[in-house]
C-alpha cells in the first residue's frame, strides 16, 4: 500500500471513530449485548478467539480431540465430510501426520450442525456469542446486529499472537506443509478451506475479508477461485486501473470465528468486514500489520499467508468437489495466483479446514445466513415479505418468503406483476448469488419446515403459468446446472415459484390445510393426546408437520441393552451380536450369511466388533440386514468391558510397529516390494488370506514361473520415440491393457479396500472389477467409481440375491460387464489361511469348540465367505443371465481350450483364463498354458471374441506376453491388494509402475502401438511348448470298467 494510501486509510478511520461517538451519546457502551446473549465471559469471548472457541466446544462435549496420527492425504477430509454426514462432534486433529515446527494441527466443522436437537445450531451459535440452544432465527438477528449500528473500527496492536512464529523467503515451501487432499478427485492440495482472504483497495478505503477456496500451485504460490461480480474480484479491478500488475493481499487462518461468519455473509459492497463484526459484537477487533505489505490481519489468528497477487498471471484451478454434491471430470479454469512471502503463525498452530460436499457442512449453514440479507433488501424496498428462510435440503440455494398476504392485496397486483418487480430486485442484488429459486408461500405455510414447503409447492404452483424464469440477471457459475449445462453459465438459470393461489391476490382464503391440528375439535385432539401411550402408541415429541426451525432428523427411540441381555442370545436359534456399539438380531440371517453361520455363532451373545470390521465396512451389517433386525444400542457402560472379554485376536491385528514400518512410497520400485510391504505390515490373518493357494501352492507358484520361462524376442532400430498403449473394452477405454482383477473382501489389504481400488483405478486410466462377497455394500463401491467398472458375480444358492446384484449393477450404468466366476463350486483347502485362524479357538455358547463341531477342515476366510455358492450351475445359465441384463457376459475360470470354444460357442462375450490365483484346482495349469493351448487348438476363438487372462502376472514384460499371445487385456489382483498398504497413493503408484514397465518392454521389442504391433514373433515359448497339451490326451484313453 502506498504512503497516501496508508494515511487515506487512517483519516477514514478517525472519521468513522468521530461518527461512531456523534452518533450515540451512551458512546462504546452502546455496543453491549442483547440479553440473548451467553452468560459466561468466556462463551461471549469465544466469538473473538478462535482457541478460546475451541476450548468452550470442548466443554459443551462437542469436540473430538485426536490424539492418533491422522494423514492430511484423504483421511483428514474423510473425517471432516462424515462428521457433517452424520451431525458429529468437531474434530481436532492434534496428530497429522508431516507437522513439523508447530505447522500445524488441524480443526474441522467449525460451523457445521450438531446431533443434540435442543443444540442443533450449536457451533454456529458459538460462533456469534450465543447460547449453544440458540434458534435459527435468533442466530440470523444476531449476525444483522452489524448493520443496525455505526461501524466500530477495528484496534491496531505492535504484535500478537500470530507473531509467534516467522518463515519468509528460501524458507517457505508449501509442498512442504500437511496440506490437505480433501477429496480423491481434487485437482490438488485445497490448503485454504476456511481461512479468510484480505484485500484493499488501493486508497485504503475499503478491505474486504472473504472465503474463497485456493489450492497450491507451486512452492511459493497458490491459485485460488475468484467469482466475478464478487467483493474481491471488485477490488482487482480498482488495482487494475490504477495500472497495477499486482496488490497486496494477506490469508488468515484460525480468525475470531465471528470474522469467518462475517466473511461468508453478503456484506453489501463498501463495508469492512472488521468494522461490521466489531459493530456486531460490541467492541473493536484487534488487528496487527503483515510483515511483508501494510494489510491488517487479526492479531489472534492461527496462521498467515502474506504476499501479493497477481492481476495478470493466472494458472488452473480444479476440479474441486464443491458444496453443492456433485463432481465433474476436469472442471477446471484458469484464475489467479496468490504469492507467499511470509508465513506467521501461534505456538502449536491450528489450521481450520471445510471440506464442502452434500448436507450439512459450513458451506451450506453460512449459505442459509444469506436469507436475513434478502429479508432486509425486501424490507428496505417496502415489499409485503414477513420472513424468509434459505433450507438446508435444497442447500441454501432456494429461499422461502412468507407473504404478508394482507399487504400484498393492498397492492392491487397480480402474481405476474409482483413476481417479476420482486425478482428484478432480489436477484440483481449479490445477497441472492447464491439463491437459484425464490418460494412465495401464505400464512397457512411453516417456511421454516421442509415438509410444509414441499406440500405446498406441489399443490400450489402449476409448473410453467405460475413460474417465473429470469435469464437476463447473474448467474452462479458454480450452480452444476449453470456451470454443465445448455444455457449461459453467468447470466440467468433463477426463477420464482408462487405457490399462492389467485385468491390470495385478492384477499379471499376459502381453503385450508387437512392434518390432524387443523381436521379435529380442540376436545378431540385433546382426548387423542392424553390417551396416546396408553393406547399402545410411542410418544411423540412433536407433531411431524410443524416446526420452528430447521427440518430436525427424525429421533428414533433406541433401546439400550445391556452385557447380560445381550449374553442371553448366544445359541443359533437366538443369536444377538454387538457391532460398533450397535446390537442385531442374526437368527434369521446367520443360516444365510455369505461367510458361514459359523462365524456369527462364534460370537453369539457378545461383542463382534473387532471380527466384523477386520474384513467388512462398517456400513455393510446394515445394508445387509432387515431394519426389525437392529434391536438397539449397546449400553455404554458395558461396551468397554465386551471388547476387554472378546476373543483374543492378536494373529489377526498388526501391532502399531508392524504399522510404522512401511518404507516411503518413492522406494518401492516395482510390485513385489509392495507384497514385502505388506507381509510386514498386515495382520498375520490378512496376509495369509490374500497370499495363499490351494493345498501346496503348486499352481499358484507355477503362474509366475511359466511365465518367466517366456522370452522376449527384440527387434531394433524401430522409431520408438512415441509408443501408445491404449485399448477399449466392452466400450471402458483403458490407458493400457490391465484391469484390476476381482478379489473378495479386499479391505483385508486396507485403505478402504474396493472404494480405493475404485478410485485408483479410475485415477489411473483403467478400470477394476468388484467380486460378489466385497467388504463394502455395491451402493458404496459404485458411488465409489466415477466412471465404469466390471463385476464379478458368483451366482448365489438363493438365486434371488443373485438377481437383485446384477439389477443394481446394471441400474448404476457403471457395470459394463460381468464376470461369472466358475471355478471353484467348492473351496479347496487353503492351509496357509486356514493355520492362523485354527490356531485361535472360538467359544461357542460358552464352549471352546471348532468352527463347527465334527469340521476338522480348518477356519480359513476363504472358505467361510464362499459358503454361499451354488455348486449346480452348468453352461446354459447363460439363458438365465440374459434375462436379467444385456451386458456382456463373461465366463471367468476357463482353464481349458475345450471350455473356451464352448463357451464361444454357447454365446458368451467373453472369458477370462484363470485358475482363481491358484486358489482353485491345485495343479491346474498356468494361466500362460491356457493361452497357449487356446492357440493351439482353436486359435478362432481368440479372433472372436474377448479373452482376458490373469494369475501370475508381475512385470510389464509379463503383460507383453500375453498381448502377444493373443489375451485382450491382463487382470492383476494381489498386487494391488498389497498396494492398499499405501492408500490410493499406492494403487496409483502401482498401476504408474506396471504401465512404465509395459511401456519400456514393447519398445526394447521394437514395438510403438501395443494393441497393434502385438505378435507372437516377439516371443519365444520354446521352454513351455512341450507343456502345451493337445485337445485329446496323446496316448492314455479313458480305461473302461
């Protein structure tokens, strides 16, 4: 900022002090609170103090304090979006995970709902000074309290304790600091979330403090989202004028939370954010100047970026998943760049962070604020509006205006007149940029309750006549139907909905509404009411179509059990189990259950937490399970003990050493050092589930060896300077020809299992395929994949469950194949997974019994999760499939160039040449071999149709051979089950180093275009040819008895 500028700034501040004092003759005491107030000094100090905020949340029981390691990498975010999901305590994140020098912890949910309904708002109450039992509305008169008093300047201090702490300079490497990955599919590092930007003009008359999201860019410098028509984007345009390239600007993190409110709010243009919340809350922000430039930030805030922005240079922000609940594909446009040139900070720093997605998050509690600003505006217009509500199920983007019916008749106005007067008004002003539609309801209507408004509309506005669109006023971009859609991503996509009926206009109700409040005598009611439980009714806390505030969830009356009821179901004709605190009834299921009954007999009557979360997501129990089947919660009390008593499982659970021993991901180089990754750090259980075979791992070992026995045949002096791997199938395009083949209860590996292998996946240019017994429910995998996916299905005993899997994967339209496993009717014995678990007796009603008495043949997780196979199916199950779906079917298992021609000859799309990992047969031939004798015997089938291959496979040099062969694509699957160890980070870096490893292989053989080049002259089989077989034995024939 300039000399003049500074100075500018200082006369404007005494002329604002000198009007404060003109204008109220009770002078600073005239700010003092409104009895709506908190009673204790600290809850009404916690407004200005972003640690002292945090320490009252804490005793109001509304924090989770972290003390684990936590990874900024997803996990963070993970946290953050479930707790605004599920209505959770704030978490603190007092361990993350790359904090180094008191940078930094983390804090998530500032402004997000809470669980209790008589605190529903809580937080945000909090935040402004309040009681936590603060209503809605009382919280919206309390953030306008700004506007109705003179600005209160803010109070310059020498230093505070953002003053801490200084890196300037050589010194600041933002790819150094936890920076958090809040979604899988962000275009980056999202470091500001919840900070708040500070611009000025260039005379000093005007700072603007706002939220916008910024992500890193480089070491030094940030690209950050900036909205045209918006504060900040008005102040760039001053700088530019003044012929500027850059301007100062300054990002506060951990600010006075009453700040953060104020920043998200449609101020109206010209008003310091500092001036109005010091107005709001009664007495003056202390601010301190920057180190590199002479804006003023708060001087308690946690931490501070400072430097410039530049006016000119610009760089790609996005994609982001934003608060509206959609994500799309490389949304990304170009905006600014923000340099830092000194970062200040507290001891022990904390860094706020929103992680926006669907209800309920800061995005969208702020958003709703927004309808107190369009209140005042139809106020301030004299227009016949007596409320206004923004809900959070429309995401803050509709708003509900309750009509002074009385006054709008006085106006002699039609709804078409008075509809586009209002919307002219409220849409040309920024307090509605974020308001898509306006609701005008009557008397009869509860704005405030969701329920009333969606009777309303749909009774009320006839689609089209009483609708009012405006494409002429601004947009918001941001709004996916604006942003994806046909129209002008800027301009228009608003409109009003009347739901008042032509008679209203002219004063005449002749109609209301049909409920039990309004159908039914007071003596009538009255008598219902006093007699509702005892007719055998629950009570009711409120009438379900009123309300007084914000859609509340339905409260459920949850029973409380107790250790000894529980303990009283512990026989297979009544089987209770406690899962994460919950307890289910599993009489009815157990005999069904994918895994076996075995296993939920074992835990009958008591705590099968740790069992039940080692393989499956804690979502799944009640996908699977009928809502009767959930008896209640376990009483908390007892749920301590019940995990002290359950059964010991050491050999399943890795120690927290085994955990820290994964070297960084940058040493592993290739996919074997992520299986010695994994031996180190999954549990003994795990491990052995994933690396087994059958019986002596003979065919299993063999996979790989055969292959090994393969030689490459180069040619050189080949052009490779460019080489393209790329292929489709069934219409998924794949970067390179590898898929992640299926594998059951892939959350054995970690890392959220199938959801990462999704991701990952996608991430990296191929697709995966799920299996039938996967450790999350299909809903959660599938919302899990962005694009496409193949799915594994081993056909069901109880073909109806088989039946409601392949409807759901073709409704998703994600699933382009299926896969049908036939190779294992039964489940051989896998000894290696079967040791760890025999090892580990189980109590059966009270006794230490086998799995099932008389059952020698071991526990393994393998065979318990395919109990539910049906062993009848023959090749014309084809018919059945095709009834179902018209995706391409798949036989996967096909160990025989006999059952390949059969099954192109029975109308398959396709096969997949497995031997089940060598988790099948034992002794079955090598995946490899199948190939081979596919060419050999009937070559035609390769030529028509799709042939997948898996079993073995480790080195890119591997893939080339099979594509050679004649395979159209390779599934790996243990790999990548290994690779979990590292999170989708490391489903990611094994796919880069497999597709590397292809690529380098095809050109030391001269080959530029994979799927094109691929011959078999660039092998050489000679070391196997002998062990290729003819159709028919050579000799032997079948001995007749």
């Amino acid at each position: 900022m300039s000399r003049l500028a500074i100075t500018r700034a200082a006369a404007l501040t005494a002329q604002r002090v000198k009007a404060v004092n003109a204008s109220s003759t009770i002078g600073i005491s005239g700010y003092r609170q409104k009895s709506t107030l908190a009673s204790q000094p600290e809850h009404i100090a916690a407004q200005l103090d972003f640690r002292t905020f945090i320490d009252v949340l804490r005793k109001d029981g509304d924090l989770a304090e972290i003390n684990q390691e936590i990874d900024p990498h997803l996990e963070v975010g993970a946290i953050v979006r479930r707790v605004s999901e599920v209505d959770g305590k704030a978490p603190l994140f007092n361990n993350v995970k790359g904090a180094k020098n008191g940078l930094w912890r983390m804090f998530g949910n500032a402004a997000s709902l809470r669980r209790s309904e008589d605190q529903r708002y809580g937080r945000i109450a909090r935040s402004l000074g309040l009681p936590p039992n603060a209503s809605w509305k009382a919280i919206l008169e309390r953030s306008q309290e700004g506007k109705a008093r003179p600005p209160l300047p803010p109070r310059v201090v020498s230093t505070g304790p953002c003053k801490q702490n200084k890196i300037s300079g050589d010194d600041i490497d933002l790819h150094k600091l936890p920076a958090p990955m809040l979604h899988q599919a962000d275009g980056g590092k999202y470091i500001q979330s919840y900070g708040v930007h500070v611009l000025t003009t260039p005379d000093g008359s005007w700072t603007n403090w706002s939220i916008f999201r910024g992500m890193i860019h480089d070491s030094k410098r940030l690209v950050c989202l900036v909205g045209t028509g918006q504060h900040n984007a008005i102040i760039r345009e001053k700088w530019l004028k003044e012929g500027k390239t850059e301007m100062p600007w300054a990002l506060a993190f951990g600010v006075p939370p009453a700040v953060n409110l104020a920043a998200a709010c449609p101020i109206p243009e010209g008003v310091s954010e500092a001036e109005f919340v010091g107005a709001m809350v009664g007495q003056p922000l202390e601010v301190v100047k920057c180190e590199t430039n002479d804006l003023m930030v708060p001087a308690n805030s946690e931490i501070v970026f400072e430097g410039t922005t530049s006016l000119i240079d610009k760089a790609y922000e996005g994609p982001f998943e934003d608060y509206q609940g959609l994500h799309f594909d490389d949304d990304k446009h170009l905006h600014p760049l923000f340099t830092v040139n000194a970062i200040t900070y507290r001891d022990d720093a904390i860094m706020p962070v929103s992680v926006p997605g669907r209800i309920t998050d800061e995005s969208h509690t702020t958003a709703s604020m927004a309808s107190e600003e369009l209140l005042m505006l139809c106020r301030k217009h004299d227009l016949p509006i007596a409320d206004a509500f923004a809900p959070l199920e429309t995401m803050a983007t509709w708003c509900a205006l309750k009509v002074d019916v009385d006054k709008l008749t006085a106006l002699n106005t039609t709804s078409q007149e008075f509809c586009e007067k209002l919307g002219r008004i409220l849409f040309n002003d920024k307090s509605s940029m974020l308001i898509n539609r306006i609701l005008l309801f009557g008397y009869d209507v509860d704005i405030r309750n969701f329920k009333d408004i969606m009777w309303a509309l749909v009774t009320r506005c006839r689609p089209g006549q009483d609708e009012y669109v405006f494409e002429d006023v601004p947009g918001f971009p941001l709004t996916p139907y604006m942003s994806h859609g046909g129209g002008n991503p800027k301009m228009g996509g608003k409109a009003i909905s009347d739901c008042l009926f032509p008679m209203e206009y002219k004063g005449e109700r002749s109609f209301r509404g049909v409920d039990f409040e309004r159908s039914y005598t007071k003596e009538v009611k009255d008598r219902v009411l006093a007699n509702w439980t005892a007719m055998g009714f629950e009570e009711v806390e409120s009438d379900s179509n009123t309300s007084v505030d914000f859609p509340r969830k339905a409260r459920k009356m949850t029973k409380s059990i107790s250790a000894v009821e529980l303990a009283k179901h512990d026989k297979p004709d009544n089987v209770w189990i406690a899962v994460d605190g919950q307890v289910y009834d599993m009489t009815e299921f157990a005999p069904g259950h994918p895994g076996g009954a075995e296993v939920i007999y074992q835990h009958a009557g008591s705590d099968a937490s740790a069992a039940y979360n080692e393989v499956h997501a804690p979502s799944l129990i009640r996908k699977a399970l009928e809502p009767q089947c959930h008896i209640g919660s376990l009483d908390p009390k007892d749920l301590q003990k019940l995990k002290d008593d359950s059964p010991d499982i050491s050999a399943t659970t890795p120690s927290m050493t085994e955990t820290q021993a994964r070297p960084d991901l940058n040493s592993i180089i290739n996919l074997d050092d992520f299986e010695a990754v994994a031996s180190r750090c999954l549990s003994k259980k795990a491990m052995a589930f994933i690396s087994s075979g059958s019986n002596d791992n003979m065919t299993r070992d063999a996979n790989r060896s055969i292959l090994n026995r393969i030689w490459l045949r180069p040619e050189v002096m080949r052009d490779v300077t460019k080489v393209t791997t790329a292929t489709n199938l069934f219409g998924v395009d794949l970067d390179f020809p590898v898929y992640i083949a299926p594998t059951g209860a892939a959350k054995t590996g970690g890392a959220e299992g199938e959801l990462t292998l999704a991701r990952g996946a996608a991430a990296s240019g191929i697709v995966h395929c799920f299996a039938t017994p996967s450790s999350y429910p299909y809903s959660e995998i599938l919302e899990a994949t962005p694009k496409h996916c193949f799915f594994q299905l081993y056909v069901n005993k109880d073909r109806r469950k088989s039946e409601t899997a392949i409807r759901e994967a073709v409704a998703s339209g994600k699933v382009k194949a299926i896969l049908v496993t036939v190779d294992v009717p039964v489940i051989p014995k896998r000894e290696a997974d079967e040791r760890v678990r025999s090892s580990a007796p189980m109590a059966l009603a009270g006794v230490n019994v086998s799995i099932t008495a008389g059952d020698k043949k071991g526990g393994g997780l393998a065979r318990q999760a395919a109990s539910f196979i049906d062993a009848s199916i023959d090749w014309d199950i084809i018919t059945w499939l095709r009834s179902l779906c018209s995706l391409p079917i798949l036989v996967k298992g096909i160990q025989t160039a006999r059952d390949a021609k059969t099954a192109f000859l029975k109308g398959y799309d396709g096969i997949v040449l497995s031997n089940h990992g060598g988790r099948a047969a034992d002794h079955a031939p090598p995946a490899i071999l199948i190939l081979l004798e596919i060419q050999k015997n009937c070559p035609e089938v390769l030529e028509s149709m799709e042939v997948l291959i898996d079993g073995g496979f480790r080195r890119g040099a591997d893939v080339v051979k099979a594509i050679c062969l004649g395979a159209s694509v390779v599934g790996l699957g243990r790999p990548f089950l290994y690779s979990l160890t590292y999170g989708q980070e490391g489903v990611e870096h094994a796919i880069s180093i497999l597709r590397d490893e292809v690529e380098t292989a095809m050109r030391l053989c001269g080959m530029t275009n994979l799927m094109r080049d691929a011959h078999p002259r660039f092998v050489n089989t000679l070391d196997v040819d002998h062990l290729v077989p003819q159709e028919n034995h050579p000799y032997a024939t079948k001995i007749q008895a």
